[in-house]
C-alpha cells in the first residue's frame, strides 16, 4: 500500500511530467513560428514582424480570456506589466540575433538565462548538476557554426537577460490568482510596447504575410505564452528554467528539418544530455532529501 510519502512524491512527478510536455509543445510552437517569421523579415522587417505578432496574439488572448481590468490589486498590475515587458524585449532580442546569426546558436544563447535562473535557484547539488547537465547539451547543440556577427551575438545575450526574467515571471503569474487572463493581459501589454514597430509595418505586410503573421503569433507567442504559464502552475521557476532548455534542442531540429542544416555526432550527444537532464527533473520531482545528497 502507497505510503504518504510515496504517493505525495509520485503526484508531484506527475505534475512535473505534465509541465514537461507543456514546455516542450510551447517550445516546438515558439521554434515554428520562428522559422514562419524569418520568411516575412524581408519584406515586413524584423521588429515589424515582432510588433505585428504580438499585437494579433494579443487580441486572440484578450478575446479568448475576456481578462478583468477592475478589482486588481498594484502588486497584480506591477507583475502583469513586467511580465509584458520582459516578453516583448525577449522576443525583439531573440528576432534581431536570428535575423544576423544562425537559429540554433541564437536560441542556444537565449538559453543561458533560464539555465542561470535553474542552476542559483537549485536548493540541492542534483538541481544545480541537472543544470550544468542541460547546459552542456546545450553547448554541444551550438557546436551547429556558423558565421557568428558580433552584434547578433550581443542581441542574442540580451534576449538571455529578458528570457531568464520571463523564467521568473512565469512561476510567479503562473501561481497567482489572475492566470491565464493575466497572461493576455501581458501580452497586451507587450503589443503596446511593441507598437512603434508594428505600426509603421501594416502597410509593408502583404495578404499572404498576415497568414504567416496570424499563424507565427497563435503557435508562437498565444499558445507558448499560455502553455508556458501553465507549466510554472505546475512547478518551480528552477525546474522550468531546466525544461526551457528544450528551445534549443527543438530550435535544432527545426532548423535540420526547415532551414537544411546537419545534425552532427555532438548535436546528437547535446540532445541526449538535455533529455537526461528533462529525465533526471521529473525523477527527482517531490524527493525531499538533504541539500547536498
């Protein structure tokens, strides 16, 4: 028969195994629509095609969770709209790397922030091991090349700044009593942020570039935001930062599959060291052992 103990730590593997195949269908969307937008940059622009993403995902949210604007408190409205910031200057960042170096190193860059966020919030030598783990598969997935511009490298650490904050806000709307309708309202606020840019290219964007726009913004930013959030219900932000490593592993077999690039012997070994990583979170989920077992 099921001890306390043991079946409190099998429901929170469960939880934890769920916020796994959340992050990981947020990351197959985020990586898509990714190679959808590369498509539209020539003609709509890069920050243009961020803006106008935004904005559309906004309104499919807005519409979708029907977020309340009365009854919230100060502290409710400061994380909505630092959520909403860190979202909209994570993904510029991310789109102006991609736009000047290759998709997997720019989304292996991105990584750094979540993986930071995991390894200085590991309250056991095993979370922050698991950590070095993911970050080493990581490493090993950049070893795709490339030429690296300078300053796509300098965007690509920026955006690693605003993902590792986005790590934290997730966990923490995630947790709070607004949900999901906060999430659309985030993302409000980062359509209004982003509007300098997506004004301006309303009239570049072609019939054919409001497909891929509308398609790039639900699977991309709508669901990913969304399942993103839903996943930090689930856990802690140290175990989501270790899940986000997914992005890169999923942002390299996309490129493979799209974008005609080769998967290597050390892209095969990165892939397996994050999904041991991802193995060795949801085994360990509920364990409560001494911090340094």
């Amino acid at each position: 028969m099921p001890t306390p103990r043991s079946a409190a730590q099998a429901a929170t593997r469960s939880a934890t195994l769920r916020a796994v195949l959340l992050v990981l269908s947020g990351s197959i969307g985020m990586q898509v629509a990714a190679v959808l937008a590369i498509g539209v940059f020539d003609t709509v622009g890069v920050l243009g095609t961020s803006g106008l993403r935004f904005a559309i995902a906004a309104a499919f949210l807005l519409v979708l969770f029907r977020p309340r604007l009365t009854g919230r408190t100060r502290e409710e409205w400061t994380g909505i709209v630092i959520y909403g910031a860190a979202m909209a200057a994570m993904n510029v960042f991310l789109y102006l790397a991609i736009a000047r170096i290759p998709l997997g190193i720019a989304v292996t860059i991105d990584f750094l922030g979540p993986c930071l966020v995991a390894f200085f919030a590991s309250r056991r030598l095993r979370e922050g091991l698991l950590a070095l783990v993911a970050f080493g598969g990581v490493a090993l997935i950049a070893g795709l090349g490339g030429p690296l511009d300078p300053l796509g490298l300098v965007f690509a650490a920026l955006a690693a700044v605003c993902f590792g904050l986005y790590t934290v806000l997730a966990a923490r709307v995630g947790k709070s009593a607004g949900g999901l309708p906060s999430v659309a309202l985030s993302v409000a606020v980062a359509a209004v942020l982003t509007l300098p840019f997506s004004v301006p290219a309303i009239s570049s964007a072609g019939p054919a570039d409001w497909g891929v726009l509308a398609l790039s913004a639900l699977v991309g930013m709508a669901l990913a935001f969304t399942v993103d959030t839903l996943a930090a219900k689930l856990t802690s932000a140290r175990v989501i930062g270790v899940l986000f490593a997914f992005d890169p592993v999923v942002g390299t077999l996309v490129g493979v599959l799209f974008l005609g690039q080769i998967l290597t012997a050390p892209v095969v070994a990165g892939i397996a060291l994050v999904v041991a990583a991802g193995a060795g979170i949801v085994w360990f989920a509920g364990q409560h052992q001494p911090r340094l077992d």
